[in-house]
C-alpha cells in the first residue's frame, strides 16, 4: 500500500471513531433527558451526603461525626466554613434510639432542606443559604430520602423500615420555607401482623377455638395409641425372655414352657398388686437396723480476751480508780 491509499484509509477510520465517540456522548445526554421527561424531575428519591449550589457556589453536607450538617462556601479560590446546623444533640444521652440523625441532605431554590430522623419519626429543616433555620416540619413514619419537583412545586419523602414503608408529600407553592402538609398525601404501610391477619379472617375466633380443640385431641390420641403399643411390646419382651430363662433352667419343651407361663394380657389386677406388694417389702428389708442412740460430746474452748471489755476502756478511768 502507498502513502496515497493509506494516508485515504487513515482519513477514512478517524472519522469514523469520532463519529462514533460523539455518538456514545450524547447518548447519555438523550437517555437523561429522556428519563428527566418521564419522571417529571432530575432528582432521584436517594439519600444525599453531600449537595452543591451552582449560584451561591455552596456546599451542604452530612457530619456524621457531629450528628449536624455543615455548609462551606466556595468562592473559586478557597473554600471557608460558614455554618453548622446541629440535627440533635447526642452527648450526654442514653436514648439512642430517640435521637434524630440527619440522612439526607440538598439546595433547592435558595434553600438548603435537610431530612432527619430516628425510629418512628423524622423532621424536615428548611435553612436558609446563610444557615439560619427557617421552617422545620415533623411528621410520623421513618423516612431517609427526599425530592423536589420544581414545577409540581411538591417535595416528595419516602423511606423504607423493616415493617413498612412511608410516603409524604408536601406543598411547596409557597415556597420552602412555607411547606403544607395535606393528610390525605401521606400514606404509611404498616405490614400486618399474624394475629391481626387472624382476627380479621376470624373475628369470632370460632376457627382458632375448633383449631385448638382439635390439636389437643389429636395429641391426646396419639398419647394413648403410643403408650398402648409400647406397653404391648414391653409385656412381649419380657414373656419371651421369660420363656428363654425357664427353657434353659429346666430344658423342657418351649411350647409347654410358653403355655404354662402367662402372658401381661391373662394377669389381673390382683397379681399386679400383689407383685407391687411384694416388690416394696423387699425393699424395705434390704435397709440396715440404724442406732438412734446419740452422742454429745463437750468441747472445751481456751480462754480469748479479744473481746473482753475490759481492754476497751479508757485508761484514764483506771489510773482514777486506783487499778
């Protein structure tokens, strides 16, 4: 190949790469926009650390350490600390689980709104750009993200809990410093419980009673049955073995050994009893004849003045009585 057909080549395969790389840059572009169409708003429903203000050149973000968000300023040359807003105080508590801690934090319009909470409620803090607090709004649930619709003027919260999740929106037609809660756009999933499941399915309990009824009779059933096969089998064991012995005793014949010895199904009650009687009185002899007679015998103890009161007065008295 020439320097002519290569240098046409080379030409050739430049434009397309740069074709190519122009096209997979504005595909990202086209995607956004296009997601930003469906959705309404860029801002996801995500927790935000950090945020930054392009007009007022601020950064807002979380200190975890001291439980507060910070606001620093940014003049393109240096950045300098303006601001800390304290979520909720924390040294000197034992309520962990009482204490606010802020989760998301980000600048809209003007405004710095920040999001905390801690088990079973959460507050939202507008602050200006300066740091100063001018609204705070508390509502229940547990949430841990938020977002703004610029053209809705609506901010939306959300979060999620091991039992549920919860949903607030508010009204932000006022602006953000002048946030409305409407009831009827808040809603809070609770995941039912097993006995609330229960009695909405029966709210009579008619169906736990023959429930219950019947496992403890069908348990009662079981009871019998095992412990009447059982006690059949023992009673078999022992015959057999019985009917061994007295075979290898005596060496007569099985058969007749087997018939002359009665089965634990041909005894009565009485030779029962009569077993038990006989079982407990050889027991009773095999007991020792104890001596009930008792023997005291008197220790002496030696004399100890350590807690003679004598040796605790005052030696004044003594020299006064003559001693």
């Amino acid at each position: 190949m020439n320097s002519k057909k290569f240098l046409i080549v080379w030409t050739v395969v430049c434009g397309l790469a740069a074709g190519l790389q122009a096209q997979t840059a504005a595909a990202p572009a086209s995607q956004a926009e296009a997601s930003v169409q469906a959705v309404g708003f860029a801002d996801p429903l995500i927790p935000q650390l950090f945020a930054f203000d392009k007009e007022s050149q601020i950064f807002a973000g979380i200190n975890s350490v001291e439980n507060a968000v910070d606001l620093i300023v940014y003049d393109g040359a240096a950045m300098a600390f303006r601001e800390r807003f304290v979520a909720d105080v924390v040294g000197g508590r034992h309520d962990v689980e009482k204490i606010y801690r802020p989760q998301s934090v980000a600048v809209y319009d003007g405004h710095v709104v920040i999001l905390a909470t801690q088990r079973d409620s959460c507050y939202l803090a507008v602050l200006n750009l300066q740091g100063e607090e001018v609204q705070r709004f508390y509502f229940a649930g547990n949430a841990f993200a938020f977002s703004y619709d610029p053209e809705a003027k609506e901010l939306y919260i959300a979060g999620e809990n091991a039992l549920g999740y919860d949903v607030t929106v508010l009204d932000a037609a006022g602006g953000l410093d002048h946030l409305v809660f409407h009831p009827d756009l808040n809603f809070h999933y609770l995941k039912p419980k097993k006995a609330e499941e229960m009695q909405k399915n029966d709210p009579n309990g008619v169906a736990l009673m023959l429930i219950a009824i019947s496992v403890v009779f069908c348990g009662l059933v079981l009871l019998y049955v095992a412990f009447k096969f059982l006690g059949k089998g023992i009673m078999a064991i022992n015959h057999r073995r019985a009917v061994r012995a007295e075979h290898k005793a005596t060496g007569g014949d099985k058969a007749e050994i087997k018939a002359s010895i009665p089965k634990g199904e041909d005894l009565s009650g009485d030779v029962y009893a009569a077993i038990a009687a006989a079982i407990y009185m050889y027991q009773s002899e095999l007991h020792d004849e104890e001596n009930t007679i008792l023997t005291i015998e008197k220790v002496s103890r030696t004399y100890s003045p350590w807690s003679s009161k004598l040796y605790g007065m005052n030696p004044y008295f003594q020299i006064k009585n003559g001693k």
